[in-house]
DNA sequence: AACAGAACGCTACGCTACGTAGCGTTCTGT
DNA sequence: ACAGAACGCTACGTAGCGTAGCGTTCTGTT
C-alpha cells in the first residue's frame, strides 16, 4: 500500500484504474486491463504497486480528502449537519462508490483495512470529535455524552444505509438523523420553520 | 441465489464451502476447492448454484436465525440490550465472519444483496422496529420517536465498528449503545448499580 | 422386474487473470 | 559521456472459471 508516486508512467495508471472503476466496478478491474488503458507494460504496474487496491488507494487520495472537510462555520448542529450531507453526497458520487468499494474489499485484505483506517477513517473521526468537543466547551453539547458513541451512531447510520440496508439516502436524511439523536444545549429548541417533516420534536431530540 | 436443497450431495456441499470459508476466508473459497473437498465433482456444484456467494448464502441460513431472534423477555431497554449483545457476539464468531463477509460481498454482487435483504436484513429491522413499537404502545418510548431511524443509528453502530473503523466491540458496548441513545420513556432513570462506567446519565440519554 | 429420468462422475476444453523472469531499450541526472 | 533507473516486450507456469460431452448410478414409478 505504501506506493512511490513519483514516475511517469504513475499518474496514467491511476487514471486508468479510476476509469475502469467507475465503467466496471471493481470486479472489472484487473492488473492487465489497468496497464492496457494505461499504455504502459504489466511489469510498470507491479513495480509500483503490488495489487490492484494498492493502485485505488492511491488514486482515490486526491479524489476524496477534498470533498469531507469539516466546516466550522455555524452551530455544532449546523455544522454536522452540512458535514454529514457532504458524505452522503459523496456516497452518492463516482469517487464514494469507490471509497466504498475498497471498505468492502478491506474485510478480505488487512492491508487496505489497515490504509484506509490511517488516511481517511481516523482522520474524520477525530475531526468530528474535536468539532463536538469545541461545541461542549461551548455549552452547546451536554458535557456528559459519549461523542464516540455518537460518531458511531451518526456516520454509523450512513454505512449502514450504504452497505447493509440499501435504503435510500438523500441529503434529508442528514438533517433527520442529526435532529432525531442530536445531543444539543439542555432546553435548546429549534427556530419554528426549521422543521423538515422531520417526526422528532425538539424537546424529543434531547440527549 | 434460488438454490434446490433437495440432492444428496447438497449438504457435503455446503458444509464444506463451509469449512473453507472458516479457513481460508472468502477469497480462498471456490468453485473448484468446494467440490473437492466435498467429494464431489465440479459440475455436481455448478448444477445447484451459479456462484460461490449462493452456496454460502444457503449454507449461512440454517447458522444463522436462530443466533439473533428478538427476545420480549423483558422491558424494551433491557430487550435492546440483549438482542444488540447477541448481534456483537455473531459478529465476533464464524458464523458472523461469513455473514460480514456476504455483506462486503454484497457491494459488487447485486443478487448476494437482493438475498441478504430478503433473508436477514429486513426481517431483522422489522422485528426490531416492532418491539419499538410494542414499547411505544407501552409507554416504553416517546411516541415521536423516528423508530427507523433509531434502528439505523443502533446497528450501523455496530456494523461501523466491524466494518469501518475496526475499533473494539464487545458485549459492553450494547449497553453503553442503547443507554448513549435510548429514547426511553418520560423522565426515567435507571436504578443505581445499574451503571456500569456509561458516561451518560439518565437524564442525558432521553431522547 | 423393467424402465425413464434425474442426478452424478469424469475428462477435457478455452478463457481470463495472476505474478514473475529475462533481456533489450529509453529516459534522466550529473 | 556514462550509470542507473525506468520502461517495454515476450513468454512463461499457475489457478480458477464455466461449459460440453458422455457414460454411470441412483430413484421412483408402473
């Protein structure tokens, strides 16, 4: 997984193998077809990369970063909010179908688990947390909730729509999950109009 | 995935793409291993299922149901809790493996998605969503509360965990699960001893 | 007991993809 | 100009796929 981009031949192959995703899944692609589009021999992608999700790992790293940074503009709540609509814009996108490929592809292959959970998955957990934290000193979070258990809840809820329910996932849902398991300020009600036909009441949504 | 059970040789069949699933994995199950080692010729397995993801799905379903029944033992707290237990101890076995498994499988096969839909996953939800509602009728659960959506945020806690961020999942985290995100009744509180470290209090856990 | 049809075993394909070896050619920096 | 890295090309051997052809065994009728 640990790649050397540096050569020519390196940017031609990731975009092959990007392309060949997006056209064919990852079934789809192989060693051999990544070379052919790429225009380069089967030996100049082995000296680089030892397997095909080495080759997406790399790939998807400038694709993906830039699309989950969490904004600090608003309220915790708002801000979460808007976090979580980007990922699921980004599930729904070319590049978090890949993403989501190499999360299923992890469960057979330690080494993209492992590649997967240092660039990207720890990566966003801390950033939520430490947004989270930022709103308790704030008084906006209740000091005693367990901001793990709530990231695991909340992003928790996306995967599984994603990868095990298959239930649709719009941009609503993300202001529906934060609002139904939202730990917000002790007696905080949300501005009349704000409500999306989501079923939780303020007062319910309290953690 | 539409299998036929009736043939002698189906159970050899399955119970060795069994073993080998155990052993090696997915990626070391085949076609070919399978009827090997069932003694059995290649087109024996071919007659009866198309892939190896079907033969697993059938070989799962026997193994499977009996592990994650949900219980109305006792209040719907307490019947979260075992039943979440019981998912984190089929996640940590074999049985649970194979199942995970199927589901990352599931990512690139539609037909293992359609089949795990239609055995496990909404079975599962439905029963689980049902105990909410017998709680709500109770007076267990706020009336409000978005039952789907607290399904959501319960399971695809766990299956983040496994699949997602690899963190650590034993029996414990049920509880400090629901109790984190319970939207249990009116001011209720927890009798005392009944707190194992949870950091969140009753009144915090209200939803 | 005879018979038909299903189920099974066996062999042998052609195909794709894997991962590597060997060796000659081109590029790059100093 | 020269060395070393990077690359292209061909050619392997291996594994697994999915199918075809054909003969053998099992099973349930009548």
């Amino acid at each position: 997984m640990t790649a050397s981009p540096r050569s020519r031949a390196a940017a031609q192959i990731q975009d092959a193998a990007w392309e060949i995703l997006a056209e064919r899944g990852l079934p789809g692609v192989t060693m051999e077809e990544i070379a052919a589009r790429a225009g380069v021999a089967k030996t100049t992608v082995y000296r680089w990369w030892p397997t095909k999700s080495a080759v997406l790992m790399d790939a998807l790293r400038e694709r993906l970063l830039p699309r989950v940074a969490f904004p600090e503009d608003g309220s915790v709540r708002d801000d979460l909010v808007s976090q979580i609509e980007a990922v699921i814009d980004l599930f729904g996108s070319e590049t978090g179908r890949a993403y989501l490929a190499l999360v299923a592809e992890s469960m057979h292959d330690g080494e993209v688990a492992t590649a997967l959970r240092e660039r990207y998955v720890d990566d966003q957990r801390r950033a939520a947390i430490e947004r989270l934290e930022k709103g308790k000193r704030k008084g906006e979070v209740l000091p005693e909730v367990d901001l793990e258990l709530l990231v695991d809840s909340l992003y928790g809820a996306l995967y599984y729509r994603v990868l095990v329910s298959h239930a649709p996932l719009d941009r609503a849902y993300a202001r529906r999950l934060v609002d139904g398991i939202w730990p917000g300020e002790p007696n905080r009600r949300r501005p009349a109009g704000d409500d999306g036909a989501g079923p939780s009441t303020a007062e319910a949504s309290m953690i």
